[in-house]
C-alpha cells in the first residue's frame, strides 16, 4: 500500500458544541456531519493548551508549549519565531520521509520579520507594534518553510492582529503599507495591505490549500497538508454568500464558513480521486469564547454542557471535536471516547506513514492509530493527558480524575482566579465521570489522588518528556 495522504484541518476557537454532529442545533456543518458519517467522531479529544499558539506549539511538535519560552499567553504578529530550530516537527519528519509538504492559513507561531530597530523583549512591545519599525519589503529570515513545510501561505497570526497582509513562504503579498480601514471589533491597530478584505482570508485559504491537493494529486508523492482557516475567531467577517447561514450570529456564520472550508477539501479530494487513500483530521485549537463580541449567545452553547471556555483550566477550554476519515481503516459512523490529545499529531503520522520519529522528537505524543482502527485498548493511549490555561494554570487528567493546581478558570471566565482560604483548598479536584462539569471540588476529600497527580506532573515538568519509547 502507498504511504496515505494526511490532510489536518484546524479551526480557530471552534468550540465541542460547535458542529452538528456533536448536537449543535443553530449552526448548519454538514461537511463535519458527513466525515462524522464516513468515519469516527472523538468524544475526548483535548487540545493541548486553552489558547491558539501552545496549542498549534504542541499540535506540530509533539511536545507541550510549556516546555517552550512561551509559558503563559499566545504570540502576536510581529512576535520572533517560537518553534526552535533544532526542534522536529511534523512536517520536517514527514518530508524527510519522502511527503511534499505544505501549510496554509493561520501561521500565529511566529515569524522572522526584519525590525528596523532593536527587537524589544517585553511582549506587550512586541503586541502593540503599529508597523513602522518593520521593513516589510524584506523576506522573512524565518518562516513556515524553515519549519518543514515546502509551501506556506497563510496570515502571520489571528485575524485580530496586525499586519494584515497574507504570507507566502518567506515573503508578504503585497507590502503593508497604509493603515487598517475598517477596523473590524477588536482588531488591533496597524498596517494593511491596500485592497485587504477580511471577509475573503478564508476564500484564499481554502483556494490554495485545494491548488496544493490538485498539484500533489499528480504526483508519485504522498502529501502532508496542514490548513488552518482564521474562523471562528473574533473578529468574525464571513463573506457574504455565509452571512446568514446559521442561526447564531456572525460567529455561527463563521463555524458554518469553517464547515465551507472542509466540503471544499472534502469536494477537491473526490475529484481527484485520492479520497480513499488520505486520512482527514479535523478538529480546532482550543474551546469558543461563550459568546460573540456583543455578549450573545443566540440560545446555543459553543462549548456544549462543559464547563468554562477558550482560555480556561475547565473542560469549555480544551475539550475539542476531532473527526477523522481514512477509507478502509476507519469504520464509517465510529465513535471513540479514549482520551486522546492534539500533541498525538505527530506520533499518529509517524504511525500512518511508517516513519520514525526523529530522535528527541514528539517528547509527549502518542500515536491514535489503534483507535482509529478500533483496536481494543489494553490500557489507555496515555498515562495521563496535562492540560494548560492562558495565565499558566495546569491540569493534569488521569482516568476519572482531573487536578488543577489553582482555584479559579485561570483563563476568561470569572472567577479567573482566587486565593486559597485558610484551611481551605489550594487546588480543584474533580471526578470527571460522576461530575463531567466540575461543579463538587474533591480536593480535600481525595488527599491521595491529588498527592499522585502532583507527583506524577512534576515528574514530567523535570524529565522534560511524558512518554517513553
């Protein structure tokens, strides 16, 4: 058998409850729908961080972004690059093993842009950074390419930050030249493009990651395609054939744009008839943010009946839908409750592809494969899965329990943190089968289970890995 094609298509803040086929009601996806019918639906599935750049970290590198500098927050536009040099990905295993190569869309890992003064070191420099200390005419001394992808083409991070130009490969399209006209809500001030369009990114996105797929059809080589569309994030500008499409506002437009997205992979596929021989992974980043911008919710729970959102230690900031299709190795209607994590991205394609995983590589990732061939687990796939908020709150699940060494979400909903009272708890501990939404914390009844979750946390923080091989 050939080496199958792995196509990986990641939303940006799509929450569990987004997709039909996991009960959303108001938002129609029937591309989702369709590869939860062609193949297996994940019902604990967890991203690897609550926010968007640990998680794309962990997603590429099979490793937990907090091993990384990055130990808190996300990176901005003009942030350097994150992943390290030496570090293998995804993409440089799957090359090496004989894979073109290629992403396209939301990058939000960093880039080598030129600074026409002094790098600052405070983030928050970095964030607010207008576009006037940067020389755009100059290729990038760092990009995707230099990360292992033969071809990139995407936004230097979300849809919300400057500068608003595509990238492709080691150049911008076009210069960011004048200033963003109109800002769209919450979108930072900076530098555009002329002509930029919000409402088209996407449109372009799905465009050339389609233009990949039908050059790589014609070749002798599989391909690795990691496509990452801007929406559902904020500041939700669908194009105007979507505005409409669901019943949940703008930001339901845009998870009904995201489905768009995957039925113009899923039609490309088809009609270039590799269907059969490609595995489809599709999933998002981390949780949705409860409402939109304006405080709606339009009666429908982005996050379903978990607790908390984007950002948070709560199952609402991680819990992920992860659908997967692979003709003839996944089982049409599947459905699989293992616990499973999006840093298993890179073990799973070395699995799927028959490579090795570079020595020092994918530190903390376990390969799916077996459940996606309904294999029958003799043990779970992972000893326990660690979870992170954007203030740098850990968790970690092991079976039936979840620790959070912290009180509060540690991310966007209140309360965001607390103090620990005297004689009171320090931590949350919940039982995650008799009380799936953490609502009765158990810290203080179950002394002995927090004690080994600690241990058993601080033991992987120090060895630098979770997994042995």
């Amino acid at each position: 058998m050939p080496q199958p094609n792995i196509i990986y298509i990641m939303a940006d803040d799509m929450g569990f409850g987004d997709p039909g086929c996991y009960g959303a009601e108001k938002i129609p996806t029937p591309n989702m729908d369709r590869l939860a019918r062609e193949g297996m639906r994940f019902t604990d599935a967890h991203s690897a961080s609550a926010v968007c750049t640990p998680s794309r970290y962990a997603a590429l590198t099979g490793r937990y972004c907090w091993r990384s500098r990055l130990q808190s927050g996300v990176m901005w536009g003009y942030s350097p690059p994150l992943i390290e040099d030496e570090r293998p990905t995804v993409a440089k295993m799957l090359g090496d093993a004989g894979y073109a190569t290629a992403a396209v869309g939301k990058w939000h890992l960093g880039l080598g842009w030129h600074w026409t003064c002094d790098l600052p070191d405070d983030p928050v420099a970095q964030r607010t950074e207008f576009g006037n200390n940067i020389d755009h005419t100059r290729p990038l001394s760092h990009s995707p390419n230099d990360d292992g992808f033969d071809y990139f083409f995407g936004i230097p991070a979300s849809l919300d930050m400057q500068p608003f130009c595509f990238v492709e490969n080691h150049e911008t399209v076009g210069t960011p030249s004048v200033e963003k006209d109109p800002y769209a809500p919450q979108q930072r001030k900076g530098l555009m493009v002329p002509g930029w369009e919000d409402d088209q990114v996407d449109i372009m996105h799905a465009q050339r990651a389609c233009e990949f797929i039908e050059r790589s059809a014609g070749s002798d080589e599989p391909f690795f395609l990691y496509l990452t569309p801007s929406v559902p994030h904020r500041p939700c500008m669908p194009p105007e054939f979507i505005v409409g499409a669901s019943e949940a506002g703008l930001r339901g437009d845009c998870v009904a744009l995201y489905d768009w997205v995957v039925g113009r992979v899923l039609d490309t596929l088809d009609e270039q008839g590799i269907a059969d021989n490609t595995l489809v992974l599709v999933t998002s980043d981390n949780g949705a943010r409860a409402t939109d911008f304006y405080g709606n919710d339009w009666g429908h729970k982005s996050c379903g009946d978990w607790r908390g959102q984007k950002a948070d230690i709560w199952e609402g900031g991680h819990r992920e839908p992860l659908l997967a299709r692979w003709p003839g190795h996944v089982a049409p209607g599947a459905v699989c409750d293992e616990t499973v994590c999006l840093i298993d991205l890179m073990a799973t394609c070395a699995d799927v592809a028959g490579c090795e995983i570079p020595e020092g590589g994918a530190p903390d990732s376990v390969s799916i494969r077996p459940c996606l061939e309904g294999a029958e687990l003799r043990e779970p796939l992972h000893e326990a899965t660690v979870h992170h908020s954007v203030s740098g709150m850990f968790a970690i699940r092991q079976g039936e329990w979840k620790a959070a060494f912290g009180l509060g979400s540690g991310g966007f909903s209140d309360p965001k943190h607390l103090d620990p009272e005297p004689g009171g708890p320090e931590g949350q501990l919940y039982h995650m089968i008799d009380d799936p939404q953490e609502t009765t914390n158990l810290w203080e009844q179950e002394p002995t289970v927090v004690e080994r979750l600690s241990k058993l946390l601080n033991t992987w923080r120090d060895e630098g890995r979770s997994v042995e091989r």
